[in-house]
C-alpha cells in the first residue's frame, strides 16, 4: 500500500492481536483462485507520493478485462421473482395448515385479534425467513474481475476520545496490501484525552503521514464532513477508530466497486468482532455480526441495495456523496446518506470477503443504548427517503422490508415473550407448534451461513471462528430478548424527539 508521505515497511501477514476471532499464525499471501484475485507474490516498496493537496481528482478506475462465468445466469430479477415465489408459497401452506389453530384463536379473541396476533407472531416472521432463505441460496456472488486496484483512496476516522485504541487502528491500516496511494485524515470531534498525541505517535512508528482535522461541533456528521472537505481522491473509505482492517479489506472492497455497475455509489464492507471472549455479551454478538447481519446484508447485496454502507467500514465514491451533501446531521447518519445515495436509481453492494474487526459493547446498558440508536436510525432513513422515493424497483422493495421491522419487535416484545410464559405454565394458547414453525427454518438459514461464511469467506481469508457454541445457543435462544426491547425503545425515542445523542 502507498501512504503518502514516507516509505512503508514490508507487510507482514501477521493479522492483528486480540480480535475475536482467530487467526493463524500466518496469512497465506498465494491465494486458490477462489475469487480469481492473481496477486502479486511480493509487495514492493512504493516511491513516496505527493503530499494530499495534490493528489490528482478523477482518476479513472483499474480496467481489465472482464472474466466470463461458466455458471448458469439467474438476473437479478429472475432471482427476486423466485424468492418472492417461494415466499407466497410458504405463507400459503402456513395459512392452510394452520387452520385449526386460527379457529381456536377466534373463538378466544375474536376474528380481528386473533388475525393480528397470528400475523405477527407467526406469519410475518415467516415470510420474512422464507424470502431471506430463498434470497441466500440464490445468492451468487460475482467474481472480483480487478486483480491489483491502485486508484488513489483517503480514509477517514472519525474520533472523540479514542486515545486507547486509535494508534492499533492507524497500525492495522497501515498493514494492508493495497497497492494504491492511500491518505489518512482523523476528523478529531473534540476530543478531551490524548487522542491526536496517540494518533500522531502511532503514525510516527509506522512511518506514514497523518492528517489531523478538528470539528469542535458535536456530532459524527460534523467531524466526517469536515473531514470530506480535504478529501482529493475519488473514493473516500470510513472506518471507526475502534475497528482494525484485515490485511486485505482494502484490496477486496476496491475490487469489488471496480467490478460493480457504473452507477454503484459504495461498498460495505464485512464487520465482525474482535473482543467476543469478554463475556457472554460479547459471546452472543459475535455470533449477530457472522450470522445474523451478514446474512441481512447477503439479501441486500443480492439485489445491490445494501440498505446501511455503515460507517465502521465502507468505500463511497467522494464526488457521489459531495452530491448529497455529505453525511447527515442524523443519529444514523451512515444509513441516511446510503439511502440518499440509492434515492436516484445508485446501487450499494457488500462485499463479504472484506473484513474488519471492530469493539462490540461489553455492559448490556450500552448495548441496549447502541441497538436503540440503530432502531432509531433506521426510522430517520424511512423518513427521509421512504421507500417509495427510490428510483429502483428492488432498492425499494427492500427498504419496505424495513418497514415491517417495527412490526416484528412489537410482537415479539408485547406478544410472543408474554406466549412463551404462558406456554411454560401450560397455556400454549400463542405459542404452539404453529408458531413454533418458523424455528427450524431459521436454523437451517444460519446452519446454511455459517457453511458459507466457513468456506467463502473465512476459507478465502485464512481465518478460523473460535469454538463458541455455549455463545451461538445463547444467541438462538435468548439474543431477541434483548434486540427488540432495545429497538422498541429506540422507536419511542425518535417518536418522541428525544435528544441525539453520537454514542
């Protein structure tokens, strides 16, 4: 990788420490053509660049030539069209064999209650597992077609009060295989410890330039922004100051922009995290961030309208979010502006193979604070660009799934935990083998993920998933009690107008 400003020490394939996940001893650099990635077999020191100011703008993306599939092709739409069929189908059959239990239902509660509650705990529930079940088997994603991307990239890193972990971030990027020149600014949002001091001393040590930018306004937004106005390249990469890079993110969510159609606007990138032998907390999100959301994303990615690039780690095109003016004044502000990047017909893709570790939340207060501000953040997205806005079909399609989110957390918080008790004392009056359903089905999706994230993902990367199976059950079983809770409360927040609040 090129950093301005100073030669950069040979890359060792040694991956950071202390993430949640292992890691060999060492990182292959000589990949299987898995991803038909032909790499160099030796980085060579690259000659110093100019200073940031004159980086050249525009430079035309990495050509080669495109790679033919031998596979059968499905189009994206041919692809939605079955897993939309097949989700009719499976809301159909569950509709006719449960029968018998809505009789009894209305007997109870009345036609119009029982409906309700059916739908909710059980038919809604369903139909979203049934579509992203189907969404998943056809998934193909396709071949990387840029073997070694050298278009110039800055990286901002957002920062208040990160002295701890700052200079590791610094470090890990500066540890990565990309080839291109790569400038990194630090939008410092009024920080009170020793946060640029660490920063400056790591980038010392690793011999690259820093820049440090200061935004004493409050707020993410205010700190990016100010950042993008000395951003000269043509893409500009987020990443949180508590998330390391993966020696080759870089490279992979490059490649992945350069293979996209002309009109993709960003990239996410693969989160994952690193501190999950803290506790059981930190246990059960492990499992979240490799199933649960890499499977969400998967979906999105499909039919190239990843809902939230997320600013821990995503590549945007700068001149694309000059255009929408930037990162908004949002308590999600990374969700806001993919929206407002899809809104005009612009695709966002994810790349999986392209990872970063990041902190998860240790205290279950600061997890329920965190979800609430996702929740929350997500009915900013709605508001601001509700899915009917959006240029595509399919973008908008999926941004309505989010619409029925809400719906999901009310009933399970206020219907299905109040079933489950009642079941345990003998009423299984909501919760029955109807509504129980849907479990099977859920395991067979992230039985069928975690193959794919072992051999495509992980396989491709040299990387092993620590044994946490106390952790993944505890995150079958009991990791809702706490999401949809959460996110209620979030919800109220937003509805109410409560103060925003950065972290």
């Amino acid at each position: 990788m090129k950093l301005l400003g100073g030669p950069v020490s040979r890359v060792k394939p040694n991956p950071p420490a202390k993430v949640g996940l292992n890691r060999p001893a060492k990182v292959r650099l000589n990949r299987p053509a898995k991803v038909r990635l032909n790499r160099p077999a030796k980085i060579k020191p690259a000659p110093v660049a100019p200073p940031a100011d004159e980086t050249p703008v525009g430079i035309p993306r990495t050509t080669a030539t495109p790679q033919r599939s031998k596979r059968f092709y499905l189009s994206v739409d041919i692809k939605f069209t079955v897993a939309m069929a097949f989700t009719a189908v499976w809301v159909s059959l569950s509709v006719w064999i449960s029968a018998s239990w809505m009789t009894e239902f209305e007997h109870l509660t009345g036609t119009v209650l029982a409906w309700a509650i059916v739908i909710l705990v059980a038919y809604l529930p369903g139909a979203v597992v049934a579509f992203l079940a189907a969404s998943l088997v056809l998934d193909r994603q396709p071949p990387l077609r840029m073997a070694s991307p050298t278009t110039p990239l800055t990286i901002i890193i957002a920062a208040r009060n990160e002295e701890n972990g700052i200079g590791e971030t610094i470090a890990a990027i500066s540890r990565t295989d990309y080839l291109g020149p790569v400038t990194i600014i630090l939008a410092d949002n009024g920080s009170t410890d020793g946060t640029c001091e660490a920063a400056r001393k790591a980038a010392a040590e690793v011999r690259v330039r820093l820049r440090i930018v200061s935004e004493l306004t409050p707020g993410k937004s205010n700190a990016l922004n100010t950042a993008l106005t000395y951003v000269t390249t043509p893409y500009v990469v987020t990443v949180d100051a508590d998330t390391l890079l993966h020696l080759e993110s870089l490279r992979r969510l490059v490649s992945r922009l350069e293979s996209a159609p002309p009109d993709t606007a960003a990239v996410a990138g693969t989160v994952l995290v690193r501190n999950s032998r803290v506790n059981l907390l930190t246990r059960m999100q492990e499992w979240d961030y490799y199933l649960g959301i890499a499977a969400v994303k998967r979906m999105q990615g499909l039919y190239q309208a990843t809902l939230v690039a997320q600013g821990a780690f995503s590549l945007y095109l700068t001149a694309e979010i000059r255009r929408v003016g930037g990162w908004p004044d949002a308590i999600g502000e990374d969700i806001v502006v993919t929206w407002r990047l899809m809104e005009n017909g612009d695709r966002v893709l994810f790349e999986p193979t392209a990872v970063a570790f990041t902190d998860a939340p240790v205290k279950v207060r600061h997890f329920m604070v965190q979800r609430a501000r996702w929740a929350r953040g997500m009915l900013e997205g709605l508001a601001t660009v509700p899915p009917w806005r959006q240029t595509r079909r399919l973008t908008g399609f999926i941004a309505g799934i989010d619409l029925l989110i809400p719906l999901l957390d009310v009933g399970y918080t206020l219907i299905w935990l109040p079933g489950l008790v009642l079941f345990f004392f003998g009423y299984p009056i909501i919760v029955s083998v109807w509504s129980l359903a849907v479990l099977p089905v859920t395991l067979l999706v992230y039985g069928g993920l975690r193959s794919y994230q072992s051999r495509h993902v992980f396989g491709t990367l040299d990387l092993q998933v620590r044994k946490n199976r106390f952790g993944y059950v505890a995150f079958l079983l009991g990791y809702q009690i706490l999401c949809s809770p959460a996110s209620i409360a979030g919800y109220a927040q937003h509805l109410v107008g409560a103060r925003r609040r950065w972290r």
